[in-house]
C-alpha cells in the first residue's frame, strides 16, 4: 500500500516532527509502566546482569547510526538535506548514496529501532508499527519524485543499489560529490550525544541519567531544522519573484 501524493507530501514535509513523535509515543508509556523491553527481555533470559553491555551495545549502535547520517548530510549538503521539498536537480551517487539509496532514513530508523529496546513493552510495539507505516511512505513519495524528474539514471540507480539495505561494493554511475564532514557535522549531530547517554546509563543503571544527556542532540537538532526551513528567508519560505 502506497500513501497518495498529497499524503505522502505531508508526510515527507513533516518527516522530523514525525521522528521526534514515534520516539514520543514509545517513552509515553513509562507513565503506564516501569520497566523497559530490554530489561524484561534479559530476565525472561535469566541474564538481567548484561543490562549493561545492553546500554553500550545501544551506544555503539547509535554512534554508527550517527557516522551514517554525518556522512550522508556531508554528501547532500545542509540545503538539500534540510529541505522540507524534494530536490531533483541532479543525482547523488557518490558517498554512502554508492551503497544505500536512503542512508539518512536508514540512520533514522536504526536509532528508533533501538530506542525502541528501551522503552516499556506497548511502546515497543508501538514504535515499530509507527516505523513501518511511515519511512516506507516518505522514501516512496521522495524516489517517486526523484524518478519523474531523473528518468532513466534513477532507474539504473535504483535498481543497482538496495532502498535501506547495504550494498558492498560502491555503484559506480552518476555524479561524484566530495564530503563536506565539518557541514556534514554541523547538520547531523542530532545522535551524537544519544552514545555518551548511553554510556551513562551503563554507567550508573539508570535510564533517565543517559536521558537527560542524550535528548540534547535530538531536541537541538529539531530546532536547528525549524530555523533553517522556516526563519525569514528559509528553505521553506517562498521566495520574492526575480527581476533578472
């Protein structure tokens, strides 16, 4: 099943409030129940003691998660990465786009899919659900977008390399980009401080301490994307007719 056009252009447009939601839903039932899927899951185990190496698994996770979309937004470049409409001028190819087609939504869900690990169990299943009735309809609307206006190339392109999955040897048509790693840094520190967070409840056995320290990176990273899109002036915002 695909959204309609004008659904899956709300959906595309809204894709950060929408991220920032699943993972909402999920914490929401801490007020219905104490405990987390993770931590239920190692005592059915009888291991509740790895809860640890559990929070640190989560920390590298999100750190390779974070490395994806850094590498990504440096390949895009901030104005095409934080626009809230597709942009079809050229294809990108190069970077991680020479082995996954969407490394940015990838990135995305790999962090909500963990973080789904260590909310109460009716979040769990409430994330995964969000996860599978949204992404698919964003990246549908954004590549049926990409294919109208790059025709033939997309083709090649979409059929040589996987939507989210990894293809090990880089594909080799279509433009090369260099990667702006400070921008790319810039424009996608949002899970960043998501590894330290982690870290921290590993440290103490507390979910809330690694809480407290890791919602920086998303809740910055929310506003910096309102600023540039709809400040004056931003990605968003129409634009005054040209007199050349």
């Amino acid at each position: 099943m695909t959204a309609s056009p004008s659904n899956g252009r709300a959906l595309f447009e809204r894709r950060v409030e929408l991220a920032c939601l699943i993972a909402a839903v999920g914490f929401v039932f801490y007020l219905l129940l104490p405990r987390h899927t993770a931590s239920l899951l190692l005592d059915a185990a009888g291991a509740p003691e790895a809860l640890p190496s559990v929070y640190l698994t989560l920390a590298l996770w999100n750190l390779l998660a974070g490395m994806l979309r850094i590498w990504a937004g440096g390949t895009l470049g901030a104005q095409r990465m934080m626009s809230v409409t597709v942009r079809t001028d050229r294809l990108i190819t190069s970077g991680p786009y020479a082995h996954v087609r969407n490394p940015i939504y990838t990135a995305d869900i790999m962090t909500l899919a963990g973080m789904a690990l260590v909310v109460p169990w009716p979040g769990t299943v409430a994330m995964v659900l969000l996860l599978a009735l949204v992404y698919p309809r964003v990246i549908a609307y954004e590549e049926k977008n990409l294919a109208a206006s790059l025709g033939e190339a997309y083709g090649d392109y979409r059929y040589h390399v996987p939507r989210l999955g990894w293809r090990v040897s880089a594909y080799g048509a279509g433009s090369a980009r260099g990667v702006r790693w400070a921008e790319g840094v810039a424009n996608n520190f949002l899970y960043l401080p998501i590894v330290p967070g982690f870290v921290v409840c590993a440290w103490t056995g507390v979910l809330w301490h690694g809480v407290a320290v890791g919602a920086i990176g998303p809740v910055a990273w929310v506003a910096l994307h309102f600023w540039r899109n709809y400040r004056r002036g931003g990605l968003a915002r129409p634009r005054p007719p040209s007199n050349d």
